[in-house]
C-alpha cells in the first residue's frame, strides 16, 4: 500500500500477551478487518508484552501515508474502559503526535458494550453449555477487575443484562483481579443460589492470562466442590462479531470527512437546568459561558485557573467551578461539553471520553476533532440568529454582524 493510502490508516491497539495463541489471534483479527476495509491500511500495535508496540505500528502507519495527508484512527481493541484506554493509549498517542507534528490522530472509544459483542459471548456461551439448559445453570461472567470504578460497574451491569436477555437460572460477575468478589468467591456465591450447574464465561478477547487463570481457578474450585457441575467458556476470540465492531468504531471516527467536512447540522438546544461541562477556563471559556447561562444551563467548569470573570460566575454561584486538571469521570451525567484547554493532549482526551459516551463535545483547538461547532450569535426581536460557517469563525461573525445590520435597520 506504500505511497497509495488515500484514506485515514487504522491502528488498532491491542493489549498484548506472552501467550504466542492470543497473537496469533490478535493478527488473525487484523487480517480479518483488514479484509473487510481493502482501502485502508489496516496494522495492529500492543500496549506491552507483544511486538510492535502501539508507538511502533503508528509511526509505521504514518511513515506509509502520504506527507502531505498523515491520518491514523487508533481502534482501542479493549472490552473495558480502565487505565489502558484512559491513559496508556492517549499517552502513547502523544508520544508519536511529538514525532509527526502534522499527523492528525483520531482515538476511537473502546468496544464494548456493544450488541454484536454480546452476540458472540452469547456463541462462546452456547458452545459451552452442550445439554445443558439456561433455566438450571448460573451463569458466573469473569472480568478482569480495574482501577477505574466505572469499568468495574459496566462489568456489573453487563452481567444484568445476560440475566434480563439470557435465561439464566442466575447470573453472578465476578473479577479475576483489583477488586471483588473473585472468581472463587463468584463460583461459591453461585452455589449458595442453590445451583447444580455453573457455566463459567471469561469476558476476554484473546487467549492468554486472564483465559488461564480462569480456567484454572474455575477447574481448581471444581474438583473442591464435586457435587456441583462447571463448565467453563472460550475467549470471543478472532470471529466476524469483533471485526465488526472494530470496523464500526473506525467508521464513526468518519475519518474520509474529516479533509472537506459535510456542513454541521443546526439545532437548537434546550439546556435549562442540563448539566453542561467547560474544560479549560480561558479566554474562549469566558465567552462562551454567558451564552450557556442564558440558556439556563447548570454550568460545570473545571480548570485548574480561571479568568476574573469566570472566578467572578463561581465566586456569584452562577457556575460550579472546580479548580483542577480534568478527569474522565467529569464526563458523568453531561449532556454538552466544550474542550477549551490551552493543551491539545487535554482537549483529545475530553473529546474522547465525550465520543465514547455519545455526548456531544466542541473542541476549540481542532474543528473536525469534536462532534459540535459554537455558532456566532445574537439576540434581535425574539429570535435568535445564529452563525456557522465551514470552520471559519470569522466570518461567521462578519456574516452576523451584517444580519444583525439589516435587522436594525429594517
Ligand atoms: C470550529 C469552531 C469550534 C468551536 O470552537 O466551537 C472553532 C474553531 C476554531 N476557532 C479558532 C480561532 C478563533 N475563533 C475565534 C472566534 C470564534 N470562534 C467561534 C466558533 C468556532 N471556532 C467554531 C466554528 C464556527 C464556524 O465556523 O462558524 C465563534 C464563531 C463562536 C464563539 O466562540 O462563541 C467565535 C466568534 C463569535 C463572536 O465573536 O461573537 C477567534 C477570534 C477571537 O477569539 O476573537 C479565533 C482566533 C482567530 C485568529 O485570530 O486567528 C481556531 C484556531 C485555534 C488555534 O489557533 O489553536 C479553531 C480551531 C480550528 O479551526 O480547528
Ligand atoms: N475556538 C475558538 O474560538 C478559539 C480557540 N482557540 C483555541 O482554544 C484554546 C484555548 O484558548 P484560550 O481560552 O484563549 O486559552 P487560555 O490559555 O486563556 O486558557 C486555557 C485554560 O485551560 C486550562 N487548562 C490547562 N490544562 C488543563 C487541564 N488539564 N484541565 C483543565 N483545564 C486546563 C488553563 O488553566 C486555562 O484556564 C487555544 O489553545 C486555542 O487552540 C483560541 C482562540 C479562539
């Protein structure tokens, strides 16, 4: 493909393992998507354990694009929102954007949850159970355990929605690791449900550790208890359900629009009394709260500084204000957001944690990176008049300083 990419290259950033199976299955699922995007230069790069690393494989995939147009999505292939994707992929992706200054790098949000995720567990779970019946077995699902208290909950909850959709005479989650209960302790609290029969699935992608370690502790907790049945389930592993979901999250980066862009699509929203959330408490900050409070927002600014006339809004009560870097769990329960940082590596973070949850997000340093653009915009007789051009503020507001001529004076 070398010198011919006329589209953004995928990077799709795997975790990596000593495991030569869970490999050779991440390389499968590279081909597998690669096949089904011809176009596109399709690689994979591991966070650790495995070769290239994330680093590597980007800056490969940069060298291949053409100079004049270097454009990767990064694909993270992780079920789970813990440290991985929160801090170890952007900070690989900052390391290379110090390499290729001119490259435009776009994170896509992880995988899961996704329906044709659950569909292929929901495989790896049927070719498990055999004879057995849904109605008589607990099913104990095994996650990995992380820092980050969001994954850990999106574990729980995936675990309910098996036993709403499934069947299932239970359904216990349990963590092979960082927090409880674990997998003993799952299979014991499965039993105590007065259950003869306990499937046991691993929520992974690949074979390698967590795969081991719960078959070992699934078949060590089985021969201490003989009066209860356990089978124990596959990985997801490399199947058309994964590739898909991969190709979806380059897709929805829309990384061929991204050059000439569509014109963004104006709506009006009602945001009294949502919570909208300002990142960075600058000078683009300062003018573009006013607006918001007008629109009867509850605005959230969180900043480690803040201009006067913001410091004066908190000081008033009129916004919330917490003096502090961002953090992803800022994101929670908002409905808008705009990354008005004075750092890019900030603002791509605010960006990505807003994609992943489906909120729209305005990114003042970078138009096309962010889902929502701010309109220039005046108040006249009862109505609004609002602004957007293609990515060209200024005249946007020349355009409505002329409107907003024409009105007065007509
Ligand atoms: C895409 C968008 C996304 C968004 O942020 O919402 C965006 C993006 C960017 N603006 C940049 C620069 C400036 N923008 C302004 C002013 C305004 N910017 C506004 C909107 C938008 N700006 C959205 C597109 C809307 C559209 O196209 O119609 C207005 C209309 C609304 C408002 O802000 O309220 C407001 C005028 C309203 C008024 O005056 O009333 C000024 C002038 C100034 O600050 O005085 C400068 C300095 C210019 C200079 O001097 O060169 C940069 C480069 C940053 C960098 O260099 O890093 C980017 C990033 C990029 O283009 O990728
Ligand atoms: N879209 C637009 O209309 C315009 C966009 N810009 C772009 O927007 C960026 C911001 O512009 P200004 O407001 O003038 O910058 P500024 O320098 O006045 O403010 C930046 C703010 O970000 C905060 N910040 C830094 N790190 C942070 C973190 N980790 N978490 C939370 N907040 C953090 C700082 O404390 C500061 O309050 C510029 O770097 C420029 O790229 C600039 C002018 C207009």
């Amino acid at each position: 493909m070398q010198g011919t990419v006329m589209t953004a290259a995928l990077v799709i950033a795997a975790h990596g393992t000593r495991d030569p199976a869970g490999q050779l299955v991440a390389h499968a699922l590279t081909a597998r998507v690669a096949a089904l995007l011809p176009d596109v230069d399709v690689s994979v790069g591991f966070i650790e354990l495995s070769h290239p690393t994330i680093p590597e494989a980007l800056s490969a995939a940069l060298s291949r694009c053409p100079a004049d147009d270097k454009r990767v999505v990064v694909v993270p292939l992780m079920l789970g929102t813990g440290t991985h994707v929160r801090h170890d992929i952007p900070d690989f992706i900052e390391e290379v954007v110090a390499e290729f200054p001119d490259a435009r790098i776009d994170y896509a949000p992880h995988l899961g949850p996704d329906p044709a995720l659950f569909r292929a567990v929901n495989r790896r779970i049927d070719d498990a159970m055999g004879d057995w019946r849904r109605e008589d077995t607990t099913l104990v699902l095994v996650g990995r355990g992380a820092l980050v208290p969001d994954a850990n909950a999106d574990h729980v909850r995936l675990a309910r929605m098996h036993y709403e959709q499934g069947g299932w005479r239970n359904v216990t989650p349990c963590f092979l690791q960082v927090t409880q209960p674990h997998l003993p302790e799952g299979l014991d609290r499965a039993r105590a449900q007065g259950t003869g029969q306990i499937l046991v699935i691993g929520h992974w992608l690949f074979p390698g550790r967590m795969r081991t370690w719960t078959h070992e502790q699934a078949l060590a907790w089985a021969c201490d208890h003989p009066e209860t049945a356990v089978r124990v389930g596959e990985v997801i592993g490399d199947c058309d359900e994964l590739a898909g979901v991969v190709l979806q999250r380059f897709r929805d980066m829309r990384p061929d629009h991204r050059v000439e862009g569509s014109p963004a699509y104006v709506c009006g929203l009602l945001l009294q009394d949502r919570q909208v959330l300002i990142v960075g408490g600058g000078n683009v900050a300062q003018r573009r709260v006013p607006t918001l409070l007008e629109a009867g927002a509850h605005v959230r600014l969180v900043s480690p500084t803040a201009t006067p006339a913001l410091e004066h809004l908190a000081g008033t009560g009129q916004i919330e204000w917490h003096r502090r870097p961002f953090e992803d769990s800022d994101l929670e329960g908002v409905w808008y957001v705009q990354a008005t940082t004075d750092d890019p590596r900030v603002n791509r973070r605010v960006a990505h944690g807003a994609e992943a949850r489906h909120t729209f997000c305005v990114r003042a340093d970078d138009a096309w990176a962010g889902s929502a653009w701010t309109p220039a915009t005046m108040r006249t007789r009862g109505a609004t008049v609002s602004v957007l051009s293609n990515k060209d503020p200024r005249r946007s507001r020349a355009l409505r300083d002329e409107i907003a001529g024409l009105l007065e004076g007509a």
